[in-house]
C-alpha cells in the first residue's frame, strides 16, 4: 500500500519536471536561433536606463533597440527621456506584446516596434543603437552597422561587444556597458589649405582603425606629424607643430571635405581662423 501511494505522489513531481525539461529545451532552441543570451533574461530598469544614459539620448534622437524583447528599451527612451524609438524583434508574439506595453505606458505614438530579422532591418534612421547579444552576432552585425550608420550615431553594447572596435567609453553599473560611437572614414590623403599652408602644398595623410588614427602632413622640405590625433563622429582634431608654433586644428568631416578652426600663437596674442582640406585619395581603413 505504501509503495502505490508513493507510486501516486511521484507521477506529479516526475510529469512536472519532464515540463520544464521541454520548456528549458524550448528556450535553448531558440536562444540558439537568434543568437540572445541564454537563458533568456529582460534587462532590469536599472541596466536599461544605464544604456540610455551612457547613450546621452535626448528627445532629438532615434533609438534602435536591436532584439527589442517585450519593447522595455524602447518605451523607457520615448517615456524618459522624450526620445523616438524602434524596436527590431523576430518573435511576432514579442512584437504584439510590445506595441500594447507602449500603449499602455502612453508613448505609442513615438515608439514603434517591427517584426524583422535584424539583418534586413534598416537602421540609417538610428541615431542611437542599442542591444543585448552575445558576441558571436555583434561581431557578425559590425558591417551593417558601419556601412548604415551615419558618423555620430552611438551604439550601446550590454555586456557583449565587438571583437576588435574598441569602446569609446565603457563603464561598470552592476553589468558592462560599452559605448562606440560611429567613426567618419577620413582614411586617405587630404589637401590642406590653412593659414601656415604660406602657399606651400600641405598633404595629411591619414591612417585609420575605426576611431583611432594617426598621420602626419607632408610639406615641402620635411613632415610634420600630427600630434594627439583625434575622432569622434565626425569631428577631427589634430596639432601641427612648425618653427616652435603649435597649430591645433579642429574640424568637421564631410564626405570627402573636412571645414574647421585652426587657432595658433600664446594667450592673448592667439589667433584662429578658418581651414578645410579636400579629399584627394581614399585608402583602407
């Protein structure tokens, strides 16, 4: 008798199990497929405002949240800080959860979500991107975002980043969190025209890793290298140093043109005025 009753109160136990066995399968399987962390686990308030602060989101600009989830990412930056927002998601049910949690939190009118593979997602309206996926798929997303991403768009990484493009900022708040800003590609070789040019031809030339760059101006009798060679975005500074004198540019970069300042001499007897350089042959970053 005993043993049939204990018989009884095993099935139970046993059948309970055997379901989160199948469950803990299901989430695997398609942790697997889309390449998100496992198990599966939404970021808490905290990490997403984290994200968004490292971000200096504003209400001027567009987040992308790539793997959107339940739309939290999305709805705090429309809610929060009065930002657009767009979620890209491949699970549909995911899709439909979220627009009604944004319309529940009042902000379905600026946060958006889409049902779409990431891949074929268009970001060029992002100007903040955010995700939470292993690095196996950020590594494999790089590309795409490089070559959609317009110079200045910040990217949030949690906790996985790429392989090689090395964080601008990277903080730790309870998780990781890794900010890369887009780069401007200024890999090349560029003719200056600037005050200290004194009718000489001044050649930068420019060797590039995503942000990272360095160089030097070639110029008649010699080269001048570039000292604290710098880029953000679009914006370029460097310091040329001729005769003792220190010219230290600043610019912005578009396209093939670079406009800025160039401020020179000591103290009150400095002086700044304009400069731009031109394109003039485009090289491998």
């Amino acid at each position: 008798m005993r043993a049939v009753l204990r018989t009884v109160l095993l099935v139970p136990l046993f059948v309970r199990f055997a379901m989160l066995l199948c469950v803990a399968a299901s989430m695997s399987a398609r942790a697997a497929m889309l390449d998100v962390p496992t198990p599966y686990i939404p970021s808490t308030r905290g990490n997403v405002d984290e994200m968004l602060r490292l971000a200096g989101v504003t209400p001027h600009d567009v987040v992308f949240d790539l793997g959107s989830g339940d739309g939290r990412i999305v709805i705090a930056a429309a809610r929060d800080y009065g930002a657009r927002g767009v979620g890209i998601e491949l699970d549909a049910a995911l899709v439909r959860e979220s627009t009604e949690n944004a319309r529940r939190a009042g902000v379905g009118e600026r946060a958006e979500f889409r049902h779409s593979d990431i891949f074929a997602a268009d970001l060029r309206a992002a100007t903040v991107v955010t995700m939470y996926l292993l690095t196996s798929l950020v590594v494999k997303l790089e590309p795409k975002l490089l070559a959609e991403l317009k110079p200045g768009t910040r990217i949030v990484a949690h906790d996985y980043g790429f392989a090689e493009w090395k964080p601008d900022r990277k903080i730790q708040i309870s998780k990781t969190y890794m900010l890369y800003v887009v780069p401007a590609n200024v890999a090349g070789a560029w003719r200056i025209d600037a005050p200290m040019a004194k009718g000489r031809e001044f050649m930068l030339d420019i060797q590039q890793r995503y942000q990272e760059v360095r160089g030097g101006v070639r110029v008649q009798g010699g080269f001048l290298p570039a000292f604290e060679a710098q880029l953000s975005g679009e914006r370029l500074s460097f310091v040329l140093v001729e005769d003792d004198v220190s010219y230290r540019f600043e610019g912005e970069v578009r396209g093939d043109m670079v406009e800025g300042t160039v401020r020179y001499g000591v103290g009150l007897k400095s002086s700044e005025q304009r400069w731009r350089a031109q394109r003039v042959q485009s090289a491998q970053q």
